[in-house]
C-alpha cells in the first residue's frame, strides 16, 4: 500500500507534539508499505517532501492552493493508493483526492477543520470523536495514539543528566514538551512553595510561548534554585531527561484551552502521558473525561483536579513518600500502554481502515460527488488515477471551477505573503545549553564559519578555524577541554597566527607535539603546541589567492603520524614526509589534456576537487582519495601512482565519461563524494556521497592488491554500498536526497563494534552498527534554524566528537549507551 501523508505544517522530525505525532505515524505506517509525508520546509530525511512553512492565520486558508501544485506533482509520482490528512492541511488533502481520485482519511485535533476535508474525506479520525462537527460525525472513527515503546524504555540511564543538571541526591517532578498557558505550568510554583522538602527540584524540559512567563513567576517568588529549565532537547535525548524524574507530570488545565472548554475534556490523548509511562516513570495528571477511559486512578496513573495546587502538592507528596508504591503504579501504567497504546497498534488501526477503504473503491457517496456525477462517482466506483476524471466527462475538478479558483487563490496568496508575512524562526532543536537567543534565524558568532575542527586522540585540546579574519590573517584556536566542557570560553587558551586564506583542515599529530593545517592560501603549515610557534611552512607550487585553484580542501596524516597528505580544488593530490617537509613532496597529478586523450583512454585522476582523504591503517602503501567528480581513487604510495580509478559502482570510467558527466551535472552533483574515513572496524574506508549513500572499500583478502592495481576478476566486489538504496539512499538511476541527508561526516561510535555515526548539515547524528542497511538510531544535534553542520573530528580514546559550522557553533557531543542504548548528548557548546 502507498500512503500519502498530507502535513505541510509539521516539521519531520522535530521537537513539539505534532513534529513526534507525524513521524511516530509515518514509521509506524511503513510496516504497510510506502509512505510519503508532505511535510514543512526544513524537514528531512527518506520519503519526506519539504513543503509547507507553518500556518499563519491570515492565510492559512489559502495556502492549500498555494501549495497544490508543487504536491499533486510529487502525488502523481508517488501514486498513492490512499491519502492521510492532517486537519492542519486545511484542506490541501481534499484538493488532491479530488484530483486523484482516491480514498482520504483525515486526522481532527480540533475545531479547525477545512469545510472542504469535511465534505471529501470518506473517513475522518479523532481521539474524541466530540470534536468533529456534527455533519461529520457519521464517517468518524474513534483512534488512540501511543509511544515508541522502544524509544522510551525502563531502562534508559538518566545518571547523566542528572550529573550535568546538578540534580544527583535530589528529589525530581518533571515536565517535557511545550510551554503552553493551558498545561498549568505556572501553578507548579504555587505547588512547590506548598511542599516543605527542601531537596526537591522542578527540572523543566522544552520551550514555548509561556516559558518567559514561568520563569519570571519563579523568580519572583525567590524558588530559581529549584527550578532547572533546560530549553529544548532533541526527541532523541528525551527518554534520558524522563528517566532522571522520580515524577512525571501532566497537570493540564482543560478550562483554559478554547475546545476543551466547550467540550469539558481534553480533545486529544496526550502523547507525554504514554511516553512518562513507557519509560515506567509514576505519572500524575489532571483528571479527564478521556483520560479517565484511557487508565485507572492510582492504578496506572495518579490523577489530580486540574487547577487544585493543593490536589497536586499531595499527590506528588504521595508518591515521593512511597516510592515502592509509585513504582508499582509505573509498571502497570506500562503494562497498559505497552497492551494498547503504542504507534504500531495506532498504525495498524489506520491500515485496517485504508485497507476497507480501498478495498472498497472508497464510497464516494460520502463526499465524491462533490466533483460531479458525469464520471460515474456516485455509483461508489473508484476514480481512475490518471490525475482526474480523464478526457470522458472532463474531469470533476475542472468542471467545478477549481483550476481557475487555484489560479486565483495562488495569485492573491502569493500577493499577501510577499507583502505582510514573515515566516517565523523555528527554535533550535537543541540541547540543555541552548539560549533562546539562539532560536532565531541563525546568525555567525564572532568566530564566523568554522570550517576545520581538530580534537586529540585523549579529548583534551580542541582546535578550529575557517572564515574569521583579523587583519587579513585566519587564525586557528586551541582550547582545552575537561570532562566534555570547554576550559577557555571567552577566550581560547591560544591563537596561532594562521593563514593568508580561510583555514580548510586541522589535524593534531598522533605524539601530541603538533597541529598541522591547510587553507585556501594553498600552505600546509606545522604548529607547535607547547609554545604555539609555527614550526614549518610548506609554500603551495605557486602563489594562490582565496578560493583559487590552488587553495587546499582536504587533509590527512598517516596512523604512525609519518606522513602528510593534502589536496585542493585543483584535483592535485600532494603527500609530504613530515620529518623532511622541506623536501618536495610525492605529487599524483590530476587530469589534464583531455582533449588529447584517446575516447577510450581511463580516467587516471580526479577531474575536479579533492574533498576527503585518508591513510588506512592496515594497507600503509595506500592513500584514498574522493573528489567532487564522483571518483574513488587508491593511490599506490610504493610505486607512486593512481592504483585503482572507480566510479562508485566500482568501474573504472573513461575520462571522456567523467568529463562529460561533470560538464552536464555541474558542480555538486549527484554523483559527488562527501568524506572519505578509514572504516570503524579496520580492514577498510567509508565513502559517503551527495546521494546519501555510504561505501565500503574493502582492503581484506585479495582486494587489497586489487585496490594497489592487481587486476582480479571481481574486483569491482571490493567497494561496495552498504545502506539500502531503495528504503534510504538513492540509488545512481533515482534522484538524490541532496546533504540535508547525506553524511557530511562520518566518525566511529565507541562501544559498537564497527559502528559509526554520519552526521548531515542538519547536525543530525544516524548511528548504524556493522551490517546495518538503514540508520538504527537517529539523534539531532544543537543548531540554529539556517545553521549548518560543516566539520567534525572524533578523539581516539575519548567518547567524544568535536563539530563546527556556518554560524560559528562549535560543540562537543558525547557519545554514550554503547551497543545496548546509544545516545549522542550534547556535552557543551560555544555559540
């Protein structure tokens, strides 16, 4: 079954309630078939259009058709055999069943449904049916959502949190998710001045429009120091902050939100109450109509008069005073939601209905003769998918007046945006550290784009440099860290004076002693880091000015910290003895004269940029290189030159081919590397390209010669994809996801045998361990909205990664939980 999931408001993923609804669903949904989320700009990741870019009320009703044309194009492609709307589409879902002419369900949260989705849905869904205006309520089904039962877990470590939160021999009530009035949240100080235990802290997780509020009201009644707000954390680091609470609460006040107001409860089941409980933390909430059907008073939750600061003093008084009895509490409330709320048993109620649906050609009694009659609708036939009605009759949605309704609609939306609306700045999805200053629109720090980071192997010195300049020069900055934290915030430890161009790659050398770098001036230069004085300087062939093609990108230093190797936009690629750097260096030229060359004649170098390098450890004669044209090259060290010359399908090319392709794609194309690493369990190198795919060059057996320029009958067997290029990557015949999703980076994860993370320009962190085909854990990282992921370096011996980027954010993540429970935790950042 194909599903189109219709949310063009929702950011997939994200860090708010409906961000988790739409992807929890979406992957839930995939067990089924195919899906494909129309989501919001910003999103990311395997059948996830960005679309939308939020609902501001003034034109919310217009933005259906504004964003119609673009969706029924990529629904044609996709071809879905059923569509799932989300009220908050206002309708854009109902636009393309009407033009494709297959089943709709629509999810109601609230009051704000599009009349239109109301007519053409032929089945709506709601956790309270109340909600649905009454001339849909014969074609509603009653749902429950529920958790990631996997996600949130009774074992997941909350000790760490606590440590860096300071709450360790504490007493801890939590609360996750948005800062709304209606979630009671300012009554929580009212609570705790009526609790006399002095150990006793409120650690509040997440960001909203009450939270200055909140805050404001805790200063003022002098209880700052028992309260922690974190601001937003990723939805992956979530189940840590759950696990650090001996509470967890849910203390909505239904009276003040509008719809449960008028209806007397909560119109939706709200998703912490299953995530608190999967994680089998004791949960109290405020007692509901809903909530009351879902679970059992002092059974499977505690539950409160909502409002009552009294009601919920003793409450948590209660189950802080008797810890054995909350815990029993927490395990039946698990019981209960592992027993029938979780997203699969929600993903297998909706297929069960898309599957009546389109078994039974979608009774379009129920809303398709809205489009006319002429195409035989109301005989409850299903409508052809060729886009509409067909040639025969026209078509019901032309017939309507709709293509000319759009067409106005799309003019007058377009008009209002570009005169009055801004679209606002999505918050970062950060860690515990992230300000609300950095919410905004991101903007470069003082130490502009970090473009290089380098860590050493025991963690304890960072280095970083790129695009900031004083008085002509790019200097590079070393700090010290301890325990995960920057040492030397406001100002680093040491400076070194640089280079005439942007810094492009720092790299410590295995002893300690030294930093090498490279910039876009063309030099490689040795740092000493006892004294921080410049050591060595290696001039480039001939002066280069910024960004020129003799300004170097890349660089790598041998395992046993010997030699150097540099490469640059000219395709060149330079390798140095480090104890002689005085003396030329070994050179492989890249492809030059190729209108000279027989059509026939292989390519033998890079045709374009050399942007990743590496020195496996377990073949020293070999150098790796990958370049913006798409090659994998192996150089030969020993016999000095190119040893095999692959596409990524692990032919080699002709040259005319490689040109050819180059000059049709453009630069960043399709078939471009990202990084090239020596692979997490040895014996090989990782490529990562443009397309989101990663191989695997493997160096074990007889590939290694064939890598040195053996010829073997399977050698092109010796590089290898190694994520599935259907469900994930694309495939070189499909098109490309582009480095939203691609691995800009990729760095080894401690405690996961051949395990590594690849880190997108989103600050995503995907975790695959060996022999996975997909991503098996997926983390956000700290970023600004427009921020982008540029640089990382892994430490040997230390479970940390160093990263910078475009607006200057350079931030140490800590990877822990091994191969039980893996996690990527921001550990500090400097913005």
């Amino acid at each position: 079954m194909r599903i189109l999931y219709v949310a063009p408001n929702i950011l997939v993923p994200g860090t708010n309630g409906g961000s988790t609804h739409v992807t929890e669903v979406s992957r839930a949904l995939r067990q089924f078939g195919e899906v494909l989320v129309l989501a919001r700009r910003g999103s990311r990741g395997p059948g996830v259009v960005p679309l939308g870019f939020g609902n501001p009320p003034a034109l919310r009703r217009l933005l259906p058709y504004l964003y119609y044309p673009t969706a029924l194009r990529h629904a044609r492609e996709f071809r879905p055999d059923v569509i799932y709307e989300r009220f908050s589409a206002f309708g854009l879902g109902a636009l393309l069943k009407r033009a494709l002419g297959v089943p709709m369900v629509t999810a109601v949260l609230d009051y704000s449904l599009s009349p239109l989705s109301l007519r053409l849905a032929d089945r709506l869904v709601a956790t309270v049916p109340a909600i649905v205006p009454e001339a849909g309520r014969h074609k509603t089904v009653r749902v429950n959502w529920g958790a990631n039962v996997e996600h949130f877990r009774p074992d997941a470590d909350g000790a760490a949190v606590r440590r860096r939160l300071g709450l360790e021999g504490r007493e801890v009530v939590g609360y996750t998710g948005a800062f709304y009035h209606w979630h009671g949240l300012d009554r929580l100080v009212e609570v705790v001045g009526r609790l006399d235990r002095p150990e006793l802290r409120v650690l509040m997780v997440g960001d909203g429009e009450e939270r200055r509020r909140v805050e404001a009201r805790v200063r003022d009644a002098g209880l700052a120091g028992r309260f922690v707000f974190t601001g937003r954390v990723p939805y992956a680091e979530v189940p840590a902050y759950v696990a650090a609470c001996d509470v967890c609460l849910a203390a909505y006040e239904p009276e003040r939100h509008e719809a449960t107001r008028r209806l007397g409860t909560l119109v939706f089941d709200p998703l912490k109450v299953f995530e608190y409980l999967a994680a089998e933390r004791p949960v109290i909430v405020s007692r509901s109509a809903n909530l009351e059907e879902l679970f059992v008073d002092g059974e499977h939750v505690k539950m409160v008069r909502a409002g009552d600061a009294g009601d919920l003093a003793e409450a948590i008084r209660g189950l802080l005073d008797d810890p054995e009895a909350a815990r029993r509490m927490a395990r039946r409330g698990r019981e209960r939601v592992l027993e029938r709320f979780t997203w699969r048993r929600h993903a297998e109620q909706l297929h069960g209905l898309f599957a009546e649906l389109v078994a039974a050609g979608a009774d379009t009694s129920t809303g398709g003769t809205e489009a006319g009659s002429g195409d035989g609708a109301g005989e409850g036939r299903p409508r052809p998918r060729d886009g509409g009605g067909g040639k025969e009759g026209g078509g019901g949605h032309w017939r309507s007046g709709g293509c000319l309704i759009a067409v106005v609609a799309l003019i007058l939306a377009l008009a209002v945006t570009a005169l009055v609306y801004r679209p606002p700045h999505p918050p970062a999805p950060g860690g515990a550290v992230v300000s609300d200053a950095a919410a905004g629109a991101s903007a470069v720090s003082p130490r502009g784009t970090i473009r290089a980071v380098a860590i050493s192997a025991d963690g304890t010195l960072a280095a970083s440099g790129g695009e900031a300049a004083a008085s002509g020069r790019y200097g590079i900055e070393i700090r010290r860290i301890r325990d995960g934290r920057f040492e030397d915030r406001e100002t680093p430890l040491r400076t070194l004076d640089g280079h005439d161009g942007p810094v492009t790659g720092l790299h410590f050398l295995p002893d300690g002693s030294s930093l090498l770098s490279i910039g876009l001036d063309g030099r490689l230069r040795r740092w000493r880091l006892e004294d921080g004085a410049l050591a060595a300087s290696v001039e480039p062939p001939a002066p280069v000015a910024q960004d020129e093609s003799g300004g170097l990108l890349a660089l790598a230093v041998s395992p046993d910290g010997r030699r150097a190797a540099a490469g640059g936009w000219s395709g060149e690629v330079r390798v140095w003895d480090l104890e002689q750097l005085d003396r030329d260096p070994l050179r492989f030229e890249p492809m030059r004269g190729l209108d000279e060359l027989p059509k026939e004649a292989p390519a033998t170098g890079h045709l374009e940029e050399v942007r990743g390098l590496v020195f496996p450890a377990g073949a020293p004669e070999l150098l790796f290189s990958a370049g913006g044209e798409g090659l994998v090259i192996a150089w030969n060290l020993a016999e000095a030159r190119a040893g095999r010359v692959v596409n990524f399908d692990g032919v080699t090319p002709k040259a005319v081919q490689v040109r050819l392709r180059s000059a049709r794609d453009g630069w960043d194309r399709e078939g471009a590397a990202m990084t090239v690493v020596e692979a997490p369990d040895g014996g090989g190198v990782l490529v990562s390209d443009y397309r989101s795919c990663v191989y695997r060059a493997d160096l074990t057996g007889p590939c290694r010669a064939w890598w040195a320029g053996t010829d073997l009958p399977s050698g092109s067997a010796c590089l290898r994809p190694l994520l599935d290029r259907k469900a994930f990557c694309a495939a070189l015949d499909r098109p490309a996801s582009g480095p939203s999703v691609a691995f800009l980076a990729i760095v080894p994860f401690p405690g996961i045998e051949g395990g590594f993370a690849g880190i997108a320009s989103s600050h995503t962190f995907r975790v695959l361990r060996k022999g996975d085909t997909m991503p098996w854990r997926e983390f956000e990282g700290a970023v600004s909205w427009g921020d982008q992921f540029l640089s990382a370096a892994a430490a040997a011996t230390a479970p940390i990664v160093l990263t910078g980027s475009r607006a200057g954010r350079l931030a140490i993540y800590r990877f822990e939980g091994g191969a039980v429970s893996p996690s990527v935790v921001l550990s500090d950042q400097l913005l």
